[in-house]
C-alpha cells in the first residue's frame, strides 16, 4: 500500500505538475517540492547548463539521485520532471512510496503551454511540436505504468483536480 503522505506528480512538460502541485500541497498542509528546481538549487546550475555539460544521461543520474531521496519524504507534493519515469529504479520508488498521479493533457494542450518557454533543453530546435510528440509517444506507457491515477488537465480546472486527486486520498 501506497503513502498517502506522499503525492508524487508524474506527466510531461506543461501538464501542470507545478501549478497543481503547489495548490494541492497547500490544501493538504503538505510542503510542495519541484524536483527541478530542487535540483537547480543544489547544484547551483540550471538544468540547461546541467545538460550542456553533462548531456542528458549525467541529467538523468543526478535526476535519479535526487528522486530515490525525496520519494522518501512524508507530507510533501513531489512534482516530478517530466523525463524522471525513463529510469526504471525511479518508476519503482514513485509506484511503491506514494500515491502517484499521471498528469495527462493533449499534444496541443502542452504545446500551448509550452510555446513561450525557452528554457527546457529537451524542446529546443526547429520543429517544436514534433520533438513534442516523440518525446510524450515514449513516456506515456511508462506514465501509465508507475501512475496509481490518471486526470486529464486539458479541460479540467485545476480546483476540480485537486479535489480528485484528494478524493483518492479518503
């Protein structure tokens, strides 16, 4: 059985993991945690420096680390990066020490969200919305494969959610 002192957010980019999160932490009396910005905070880098340097696969490593530790935290929301479900040991620690929500939204609700965005290293390049969709092909089975519940923000407001997400908690 799963923590339910643990929400863990798992989805792609732009499916609301943060907004979401930290609305939902704060109805819960629970800390919120952006496993990005966690990680950005203490390297001191931003994530895109951290894969000009060290290229994805270094990303993905310290990304591991980070998430075997923080999966272990009590009365926190965990927004995952969007790529954290690629490593089997993290999908292992998501599915079996918390509840874990899938985030999903549509191709062009994500492309939308993420339009203005420069600074995600992975969307960088000429055609957007095909790096897009080869990047959201390969993660949805294992979004679908670690997630205790699936809500699809493309249409939902984010009040109604929170409220979902804290119906499965009764």
């Amino acid at each position: 059985m799963t923590s339910q002192r643990r929400i863990f957010l798992i989805g792609p980019m732009g499916a609301g993991k943060t907004t979401i999160g930290k609305r939902l932490a704060k109805a819960l009396k629970f800390r919120f945690i952006d496993a990005d910005h966690e990680l950005e905070r203490r390297t001191g880098a931003k994530i895109a420096l951290i894969f000009d340097i060290e290229g994805e696969a270094g990303f993905r490593q310290r990304e591991q680390k980070l998430l075997d530790e923080l999966t272990l935290e009590d009365d926190v929301v965990l927004a995952t990066g969007g790529g954290a479900v690629l490593n089997a040991e993290t999908r292992t620690a998501l599915a079996s020490r918390g509840l874990t929500v899938y985030l999903h939204a549509e191709l062009e609700e994500l492309l939308a969200r993420t339009r203005n965005d420069t600074a995600r290293p992975l969307l960088q390049g000429p055609d957007r919305a095909e790096r897009l969709r080869r990047i959201v092909d390969e993660r949805e089975p294992l979004y679908a494969q670690t997630a205790h519940l699936t809500i699809d923000t493309s249409q939902h407001p984010i009040s109604e959610i929170v409220a979902r997400i804290r119906q499965a908690l009764a």
